[in-house]
C-alpha cells in the first residue's frame, strides 16, 4: 500500500511526527514502532485476561511449538505474535539470543560462558534464566555492551 508523507517546515512549531490511519494494522504498527524506538506495552495473554503490559517489565520471550511466551519477573503470558514479529516490534534492548528466545538486554543481571560455548543469562530477583547459543554470542556481547556499558 502506498501512504501519503508530507513535511511542513514551521520554523514555530513543535516538532511532531503524525501517523493518519483509518485503522491501525501491522505496517502502521510497525512504522509507529520504529519512529518512537518500540512499542512500550504489548497485549498479552493470561487465561481469559487480556493484559497491556509494558515492554520493560518483560525478561524474555521465548517459543514453545507454536506458543510464544512473554516471562515477567513473577509471571509468564502469551501472544499471538512471532518471533520474528516481536522483533520489528521491540524496542532496541531487546534481541534475538537462539533460534526461540528473544530477552530484554537491560534486564540481565548476570552472564556465565560454559566450555561448550553456550551461554547463561540470568535475571534479578528471580531464579528465570535463558541460553544464548554460539552463534547469537557476538552479537548479544556488542549489544550489552552498546546498551549497558555507555560511559
């Protein structure tokens, strides 16, 4: 679908970005995502509740079949959304660190490398822990290091 951009220069205004939509659907979402550095609550599951939950409360995501689960510190909720989806999604702190997981890098409190190469990440204040594999290593070292280690 083509949108419409326009640009006004105003040399008195504020600046302010505005997204015009009849509805809102994935494309709009995403381009909303993107201008503001992610979305900073998502809808999730719990039973028969719908909960909005923000983005920063939220340690992982990871997959399980074809069920994508969303782990807070004292609870775990689902989504309808994929991986891959959720990514596009997400604000930057978050990343891909193996094929089913996706964690919130500002939320790790602890890092342990295993001989094997595969890595451990825990959470404060809970016992949740995930594994990063070899191959997402790099790239999830450069990325606590872009988000965490700012001087």
């Amino acid at each position: 679908m083509a949108y419409r951009v326009r640009l006004e220069i105003d040399p008195n205004a504020e600046e302010e970005i505005v997204i015009r939509c009849k509805t809102p659907n994935e494309e709009i979402l995403k381009l909303q995502a993107a201008l503001t550095g992610g979305m900073r609550e998502i809808e999730l599951l719990s039973g028969d509740e719908i909960y909005f939950i923000e983005t920063k409360s939220i340690l992982f995501f990871e997959t399980d079949g074809n069920k994508t689960a969303a782990h807070t510190k004292t609870h775990m909720y689902y989504t309808d959304l994929k991986l891959y989806e959720l990514e596009e999604l997400l604000p930057r702190s978050f990343m891909r660190v193996s094929k089913s997981c996706i964690a919130n890098t500002m939320a790790i409190s602890s890092i342990r490398k295993e001989i094997t190469g595969i890595c451990e990440a825990r959470f404060a204040d809970t016992g949740k822990k995930i594994f990063i594999s070899r191959s997402y290593y790099k790239a999830f070292k450069d990325k606590i290091n872009e988000t965490r280690l700012k001087l």
